[in-house]
C-alpha cells in the first residue's frame, strides 16, 4: 500500500475525498483502533499476567492499556491523514 501511494504521487496534482481512496473518514479510524486494541490488550493481558501471576492485576493493565492507546492511535490516524507525505 505504501509502494502504491509513493508510485501514484505527484507534487502537480491535488487529491480530494474522491479521488484519493487512501483518506479515511474518523469512523473507519475508530473501527481500526478499536480492532487493533483488542488484539494489542489480548498481549498485554497475557504478557501481564506471566509477569506478575494474578489476572485480577493482569486485567486492571489491560483495561488501562486499552483506553489510552485507543485513544492516542484514532489521533495519531487523523494527524497522518492530514499529511500529504505519501499520498
């Protein structure tokens, strides 16, 4: 995808919503986020509990670790949307 964006673009021409499919509305980036933290809290549940042996402790991580890095990545998606670099 990347090789793509870098072969199709050029400094003359402007994109739009339509014409360049790489954009993405926020919803799309929030249902990516939330894909990705379930399967990144899933490891950091099990990477957790190996290292402290209590899942009550294991889940507390997890469940802190889903909500905060939720959050930075649907920011850190439409910060990169923004940026015409690659596109």
């Amino acid at each position: 995808m990347i090789t793509e964006q870098l072969a199709r673009h050029s400094d003359d021409t402007k994109s739009s919503y339509e014409t360049d499919k790489s954009s993405e509305k926020p919803i799309r980036s929030i249902a990516k986020a939330v894909s990705w933290r379930v399967v990144g809290t899933l490891d950091t549940l099990l990477i957790s509990y190996l290292l402290t042996g209590e899942i009550s402790l294991a889940a507390s991580i997890a469940s802190v670790d889903f909500v905060t890095k939720m959050i930075l990545y649907f920011f850190h998606e439409r910060i990169w949307n923004k940026i015409g670099w690659g596109k």
